[in-house]
C-alpha cells in the first residue's frame, strides 16, 4: 500500500462564543453586513448554522424580506431543517415551515415544486429550501410573469457552490450572474472546495471581486476537534477485478463508506447490483435485511452482524435506506446516543451519493474504488470522513485502483493515473495544511523566520522571495493561492515525473505557463512574483518533511527504531507540540511541528524553493508499492511519451547548466548514465542551435 499523506493533529483552546457559534460562524457572523458572502470551509465545520446566523440577521435587522436556501440534491436540505439557537445564546431560532422545505419529498424540478417556489415569493414566508434544480427551474418561471425584480429583498443561499460555472452553459451561473449584476438581492456562497473539476472558473473575476471572502481551513477545523486527531490517505493496487484488492483494505471493524467505480469506467466488471453482491460476499453470508431500515445483514466469518446501507439500489427500497440514515437516534434526554446511533450501520455501499454534504459522523475510512480525474471529488468524498465524534481518533481515505499497466492496455493511461493519484493526495496535503504567507527576509531580518499574524495565518520568511510589486498581484498572492494550486495540480503533465526533467521545469516553467493563462492582464514582474509565492505554496511542506524524514532517519541510528516507532506514527502525542519540545531527531507530531522544525534548522531561499518537484518525490512514493515489472513498464511508457525539447524548458535548464559547467569544469554530456545530465545536453544543444540560427537570420541582408 502507497501511503501518500499521514497527518496528525493537536488540539486548540477554540470555544464557542456567548451566541453559540463555533469560531468559523463567528468569523462569517462578523461580515454578516456584507451584501455577497463568499464561505470557503471543510465539511463538518458547520456552514449550514453560520447560514442561518447571518440569515435570521438579515431577515431581522437588515431588512430583506425573504431567504432562499438551495443545495445541490434533497439528501442535504435536512441540514437546514429548524434548529433551536436561542438555547445557545442566540437571539432567535431558525425555523422553516415543512410546506417550504422542498427537499422533503419528490423530484427536484417537479412542477409541484415549481409552483410552490412561486408561491412562498408570493406569500409572507421568510425562508424557503429547494435544491439546485427546483431553484433554476423556478426562477426561470418567475422570471416570465414578474422578472428579476422578484428577488429583491431575498436573500439567496447556495450550498456547495463549486457547480457553479461562471460558463454561459451553467444556468445557474448565468442566474446568479444576473442577480449580482442587478445588486437588489443579497448572495451567500459556501462550499468546502472552491474549485471545479474543468476548466471552467466558478465566478468571473470581476464578480468574485465583489464579494467578501471568509476562508477556514481544514487544518482550523480539525486543531478544533476533540476526537479525531489523524488523518490518513493511502492508495492501494489490485489485480483482475477490484474484489480482489478489498483483502487488507476492507475491514469490517471500521466504519466505512465504499464508493464503487462510475459505470463505463474500466474498474467497473459488472452490473452495479453484482458488484454489491460481490463485496456482501467478500463480507460474510447474507441473512436477510433489516425490515424497518433496509439495511443489508451480513453474517461475517467470525460471527459478527453488519448492517449494510447500499445506496446503490435506486429501487423503491432506497427512500426507507437513506431515511435510516438521516434519522439519529436520541435518548431519553433527547441528545444523541452516541453507542446506540454509532451502532446503527456498519459499512455504507454508494454510486454517485454519499458524497458532498452527507452527514454520517462515525464514518473512519471512506474507500473509493477507481481513480477520479476530478480533484473536487476526491476532496468531497474524503470529507465524509472527517467528522468528528466520540472514539474516532483516526480516519483513512483509500483509493483502491487498477494496476497501472496490467489492466490499462494504453501505455499513456499508466502515466495518467499515476498523475492523478498524486494530483489528489498533493492538493489534500495543502487542504489539510496551516494557513500559511510568505514574506521576503533580508540579512539581519529582526523578525522571527515563522510567525503568526493577527489573523492567525503562519508567516514565512524566504530569502530572495519577490514581493509583490502591485494592489492586483498582491491579491492574488493573499486571496487565490489555493485555488491556484488546485489548477497546478491538475494540469501538471506526465513531464514533470521524467527522471531527466529538473525541478526547475515544474516550478519555474509549468507554474509561469498556468499564471499567464489565468491572468493575462499581468506583467512580467507580476507574473513572477504570483509564481514564487505560488511554489513556495507548494514546496514547504515537501521540504519540511524530507527535513523531519531525514532527522528521524539520523535518530534511529542513534536511538534504535523501536524507540522512535510511536514518534513515527504520532500514536502517543496528540496535545499541539512544539519541536523545540521534541526529542533529538524525533519526527514532529503535527504538520505546523514539522515546518517549525525545518524553519529552525534551515534559512530559506528562493533557489531551494525552487529546487523540489513535488510530483517526482510523491511518484517515488507511490511507485514503492508497484512490484519491478510494473514499475518498470510505466517508467518506460513514460519515457516513450517523454516530450521533445521546447525553448521554454531549454531556457529555464540554462541556470543549471551554467552552474554544472563552473561545478564540473565541463559542459553536459549527452551520453551520461545520469538523465538530468542528458537533458541539461539536449537543452544546451538546442540553445547551441537557436542561438547560430539567429546569428544567420542577422547576417542576412
């Protein structure tokens, strides 16, 4: 198994405040005033209630008339049922009629909810649920008889809001383009991955621009727990068919959610009903099914019952299943109880559900079979595991795949997947990671190397780092780093993992070509400031833990390996630690340890940051796990598919021949066993080329 991401957490002193809310409500409930809210948080960290806070605001001393909450399907618009706040402090309860809850019951779109969306515009109800479609749909029907001007004075909630295309082929973009173009309504936007799996932007930048952003990250949310403290991503690869792979990696000791492969894809062997089948009995013996629930019981060898939840049957059945699901069973005192409501389902079975906004808190391990290309996805579906509850000190996210290059018969897919493996576990580590600024330090800089501001963002000093010159690329750098990094993720091509591209390639090369097709309107000297700030993004947390990797390596030699094991894995501390009060050599607890001891040990500069290709360090991980054969034919397809030289990649290569000339008192060899040094060759040639080229256009009369 290729373990690609293993984070561990401390615990921080946040509370609620005298209002009830949590410090993300807080942070939102603060910009309460503003007219288009923008909520960039995790699941679980509570986006529904920060909605109603600012909602029963606006409704009571705003004065906008009505709210309109809209969620992507009807499973999720129980999270926005009638809540009681005022027991915690708040000033009022957010309460909405059944009749206006349009997730209830029904299809989306259905006509029935279309004229009850006309309706409640027509009536002296304040707040309305539906979901993506009923709103579209329905805003199309009051745009014929009243227009826009009908949904001034609402204010508009949208839930999950990456679908959301600022592309004229997205309605609801369109909708929501218009509405902020009119400027009567007011817009709150959330979601827990403000991206798209396309190339489409959610908002137009000049929509985005006008609205106030509240960001809380992953790593806030799960300092805050007090419960789950690890987290784990790991991808596994089987041969034949995808039962074969669950040996290992299906443990009916943990609360799971399998997601089985989208139909059409090539991990997919058989109807979907089958394919249930087939891990009911790769489980145990089936005995039947839970009248009351329509949970599947499954007698495994060792005598225990599961109850099984499968959401893939869109039967008649799936409506008592999923309602099983959403109902908590309670005790006398009316809260949760927590034995019996964990012991309620033992292993969820989905297909295209059980992803975004679907609530079951005890879920330990979310095992997803097949790759996904869309970086959202993965993002989504790992955040059904990171919900905090009692006894839930770990969660794992697996991606159970095919063996590239045995099933794939197309060489260029074994690189393919193997890029969006480590796509996906790259971008969740930045997810996952601090907030983190950089700042240029100078010789004799005052200020510490690692800090914190006053919005609790982790400072960095780099040396060499450039500022940025101006309003527009300082914003960038503040504001859109994650997003950029989400694009860079994706569009990383099977270049960057050629064991003769330098690292230069990815960080100086790659990342420039993705700025300039995303902010066309930079100069120069922008561009490059937006890329520095962008790699060192993308590079610290590398470089922290090949320092950590490396410290810990150096104290088994020491101290012995069994010594150092519970320090490796993180199992004995879970209090937020400081490296300075860690061991000699002892591997940091949590992330923010572990770059706090590599800040401490290391002065930071451009060049180093520029220095790491994270894709190649991260394909060494996961190649561990593949035997030689295998290793050997993706190496090889991706060799055959290696991409000529390009001017861009031969000037970006001259720094490093230019220092490999002064450090080896000769120029590159093409024919050298090393294969950064066969490029660094090739490139020189090229250079060697362009330049007597131009010498001859220049002499021509």
């Amino acid at each position: 198994m290729a373990e690609m991401l293993n984070v561990t957490y401390g615990t921080s002193t946040a509370k609620t405040n005298a209002l009830g809310q949590r410090p993300m409500q807080a942070r939102t409930f603060e910009a309460r005033a503003a007219q288009f809210l923008l909520l960039k948080a995790p699941p679980a960290a509570g986006k529904s209630r920060a909605l109603m806070f600012v909602a029963l605001d606006k409704l009571r001393h705003q004065g906008l008339e009505k709210t309109i909450v809209c969620v992507p399907e009807t499973s999720i618009g129980g999270s926005f049922r009638s809540t009681d706040l005022t027991s915690y402090g708040f000033e009022a309860d957010w309460e909405v009629e059944p009749r206006w809850n349009l997730c209830l019951t029904g299809d989306d779109a259905s006509r029935e909810k279309v004229k009850a969306f006309q309706a409640f515009l027509q009536s002296n109800a304040r707040v309305l649920v539906c979901t993506h479609a009923t709103f579209r749909f329905g805003v199309d029907a009051v745009m014929e008889g009243d227009g826009i001007a009908a949904f001034d004075r609402c204010f508009i909630a949208i839930d999950e809001f990456h679908h959301v295309s600022a592309s004229d082929n997205n309605r609801l973009g369109v909708i929501l383009r218009n509405l902020i173009t009119r400027g009567e309504c007011h817009i709150m936007a959330m979601t827990g991955s403000y991206f798209r799996g396309d190339s489409d932007p959610v908002l137009r930048e000049e929509d985005e621009d006008r609205f106030t952003k509240i960001t809380y990250s992953y790593y806030e949310q799960l300092e805050s727990y007090a419960f789950l403290k690890a987290l784990g991503i790991n991808y596994e690869f089987y041969k034949g068919n995808y039962i074969n792979g669950l040996e290992g990696v299906l443990s009916p000791d943990q609360k799971t959610i399998i997601h089985i492969p989208h139909r059409g894809s090539s991990e997919a062997f058989d109807d979907k009903f089958n394919e249930v089948g087939r891990i009911l009995d790769f489980l145990g013996k089936h005995e039947g099914r839970e009248p009351e629930t329509g949970f599947d019981l499954v007698r495994t060898p060792g005598g225990r019952l599961l109850k099984i939840a499968d959401l893939v049957d869109d039967g008649p059945g799936r409506d008592i299943v999923k309602s099983a699901l959403s109902r908590e069973i309670r005790g006398a005192d009316g809260k949760r109880d927590d034995a019996a409501d964990r012991a309620k389902v033992d292993i969820i079975i989905a297909l295209g559900m059980a992803k975004e906004g679907f609530d079951w808190v005890w879920c330990e391990h979310a095992l997803t079979i097949g790759y996904r290309s869309s970086l959202t996805e993965i993002v989504q579906i790992i955040g059904r595991a990171t919900r905090d509850a009692p006894g839930k000190q770990r969660a794992l996210f697996t991606n159970l795949v095919a063996e590239p290059g045995v099933e794939t018969s197309v060489v260029t897919d074994a690189v393919n997947d193997m890029l969006k493996a480590i796509s996906g576990s790259l971008l969740m580590e930045q997810v996952l990671a601090p907030n983190l600024k950089f700042y240029r330090r100078e010789d004799g800089d005052v200020r510490a190397p690692m800090g914190t501001d006053a919005e609790g963002n982790i400072t960095i000093g780099i040396k060499g780092l450039m500022e940025p010159p101006t309003d527009r690329a300082r914003t960038i750098c503040e504001k859109d780093m994650n997003d950029l990094m989400a694009t860079a993720y994706q569009e990383m091509d099977r270049r960057v993992l050629l064991p003769d591209t330098a690292p230069e390639v990815a960080t100086q090369m790659v990342l420039t070509n993705i700025i300039e097709r995303r902010y066309e309107t930079l100069d120069t000297e922008e561009t490059e400031s937006v890329r520095q700030h962008l790699a060192a993004h993308m590079n610290v947390l590398t470089l922290a833990r090949r320092e950590a990797e490396q410290g810990f390596a150096e104290a088994q030699s020491v101290f012995g390996a069994s010594a150092l094991a519970d320090a490796k894995t993180g199992e004995t501390k879970h209090d937020s630690v400081a490296a300075e009060d860690e061991e000699p050599g002892m591997a940091p607890n949590t992330l923010l340890a572990m770059v706090k001891k590599f800040i401490n040990v290391r002065d930071i500069d451009i060049e180093l940051i520029d220095s790491v290709n994270v894709f190649q360090e991260r394909f060494e991980v996961a190649s561990k796990s593949l035997n030689a054969e295998i290793l050997a034919h993706v190496q090889s397809a991706m060799v055959a598919l290696r991409i000529n030289m390009s001017g861009d990649e031969a000037r970006t290569l001259w720094p490093r021949i230019k220092a490999f000339r002064a450090q080896e008192g000769r120029e590159p060899n093409v024919h050298s066993a090393n294969a950064l040094e066969r490029r660094m060759a090739e490139a020189l040639a090229w250079l060697k080329t362009e330049k007597a080229r131009r010498l001859l256009e220049a002499a021509q009369p």
